[in-house]
C-alpha cells in the first residue's frame, strides 16, 4: 500500500520543516505540562495559615491588693464601688460565699450579702436590682441595689450558674460550656442561647463577664485570657492574654487559683481585673471604644458618684 503521508518521501527541505514543527510543538506541550504541573504543585502544597485570634494589646495602670481568700465568682463596678461575689470551696475551707464592696486600701469585701447555704456565683446590677446566681442548685435571688434585702428568687434551666452581666435590657449568664444565656430579668425568661465560637470552634470554660460598650468579655476557667465576643454573631473577635498578671499572682501567692474577674466602670472609663484568691487587683487600659455595627440597644449605664483612685505610676506591660 502506497502512503503518500510517508515524511521518508518527501524532499529534505519540507522534512526538515516538517520536523521542526513537530519539535516546537514537542516543546510548547512539554511547557504547558510543565507550567500547569508546577501550578498544581505550589497549590497542593500551600497550607493555609491557622486562623489567630488578634491579641488585645494592654496597660497596667494601677494595681491594689486583693483579698486571697477571696475566690471570685463576680466582680463588676456600680455606683463607683467595686462589687466582688465569692464562693465557698470547700478544699479553701477560708473561702466564703458571699458578695459585697471591696475596700481598695485592703482588698477585703465589706460583706452585703452572706449566703453560706449556697456557693455563690456571678453577679449583676440591672434595674436597682441584684441578681444573685449559685452554682449547682439552679437557683437565683434577687436584691434591693441599695438596702440588699432579699426581694425574690428565680430557677433556670442550665446545670450550673458560673459569671453574670447585663447589657443594660438582659441578663447574660454563662455555665462553663461554650454558650452564653440571655434572659429576661422579669423571670428570667429564656431570651436566646449564644454559641461561642473562636477561628470556628466553640469557646467553652466561659466564667466571669463583663459588658463593654456593646462586646462581652469573658473569662476562660482556668486560662489567663479574657476573650472579646460578638454579643450577635458569638465570634471571638480578639482576646486579652494576661499571661503576665498570672505569673505575677503565682509569685507573690503560690495557691492563688485562675484569673477570674473583669469589672468595668463606665463613669470613669476604667476595667479592672482580678483572680480566684488572687493577691492582686489591676486596673487595664486597653482599646474598648467601638461598638460592633449591628450591636444590640445598650441601655445607660449606671451613674457613678465615686470614682476609684490609684495613686502611683503606670506600669506598661504591653
Ligand atoms: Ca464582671
């Protein structure tokens, strides 16, 4: 049979074109392979980065002493006065269940409430009222702001009461897991439960709280950070590392327990910040001035008469 397409029978002139253009196209095929063999390469082995929780970057500017057999449970500003709950653990059999003023000149808490009976957990202040959670036995009382007379209780659902704030409308409570309880304080009636949730993980061990200027701080148990919430959306937005403040408690007091306890006065613009038996209270300068865009209605803030001074230099730590 007679192959007219044999490259043997043509001229040399067109043999030699002929395969020069079988060699260019040889070549642009090994390009093109080689181009998109490398693209897939790099892409197969980039890695994408782990997702960083931004660090709050943060000032010591003061500090005063702190009871360290106070285990705090809540720590909040009102009326000027810082306000401390504490528990009783019975492995600290000096610790108390109680809540009331601490003196800044010792640290002690000039008691308001004694609730022995109880293991005496978060506190807030909304409507010349005190919530009162406890531990374990799912219940809460409720006191006059100004006499401290018991005037109710309420029950709720959760298994364990841990911190409490308020956003000015509701009481948000946490119970150590990675979702936050936002009642109505008439009933304390179920408003919603917010998922927490830090580089898309939900961030349990809440403990202590503290509303400021429409984001939830919130204590981590047994963890030297106080993370910054998202009262909507529930995303960790950044966090405080307050690593330092805790080797420092650890020095002085070696059985102190966690830090725990975040109080802000919003009449004076201070945050305080304290531990479980620490020996400790500090008073932060951080940025804490803009509010998230789709933040929920904050109702006024209680009105100070008394500002807490600190004599004595700023202490930069960050
Ligand atoms: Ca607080």
């Amino acid at each position: 049979m007679h192959d007219h397409g044999s490259i043997e029978q043509l001229s040399p002139a067109r043999r030699s074109l002929i395969l020069a253009v079988r060699l260019l196209l040889l070549l642009c095929a090994c390009l093109l392979y080689g181009c998109s063999d490398s693209t897939n390469s790099s892409e197969n082995n980039v890695v994408p980065a782990a997702p960083v929780t931004p660090l709050i970057a943060f000032t010591v500017m003061d500090d005063f002493p702190h009871d360290t057999t106070s285990y705090t449970e809540g720590f909040l500003v009102h009326d000027g006065e810082l306000f401390e709950s504490t528990g009783h653990v019975p492995e600290f059999p000096y610790t108390r269940s109680l809540f009331g003023v601490v003196d800044r000149r010792t640290g002690k808490i000039a008691v308001k409430v004694d609730r022995e009976s109880y293991f005496v957990e978060g506190i807030a202040f909304l409507n010349k009222k005190i919530y009162q959670l406890t531990y374990k036995t799912q219940v809460g009382f409720i006191y006059d702001a100004k006499t401290f007379r018991q005037l109710d209780s309420f029950r709720y659902a959760n298994a364990e009461g841990w911190g409490m704030t308020t956003d000015g409308i509701h009481l948000i409570m946490s119970d150590g897991t990675a979702e936050l309880t936002f009642a109505d304080p008439a009933g304390f009636r179920l408003i919603k439960k917010l998922k927490v949730t830090e580089n898309g993980m939900p961030r349990d061990s809440l403990n202590e709280l503290e509303y400021i200027k429409g984001f939830i701080y919130a204590n981590i148990w047994y963890n030297d950070h106080i993370v910054k919430i998202d009262p909507v959306t529930g995303k960790v937005v950044a966090k405080l590392d307050l690593t330092s403040l805790g080797f420092q408690a650890r020095l002085k007091h070696p059985d102190e327990d966690a830090l725990n306890g975040i109080a802000y006065d919003a009449v004076a613009d201070k945050i305080y910040v304290t531990g479980k038996l620490w020996p400790n209270i500090y008073q932060l300068n951080f940025p804490h001035s803009h509010p998230p865009p789709h933040s929920l209605p904050i109702a006024a803030q209680p009105a100070s008469r008394t500002r807490i001074h600190f004599p004595g230099p700023a202490t930069p730590y960050s």
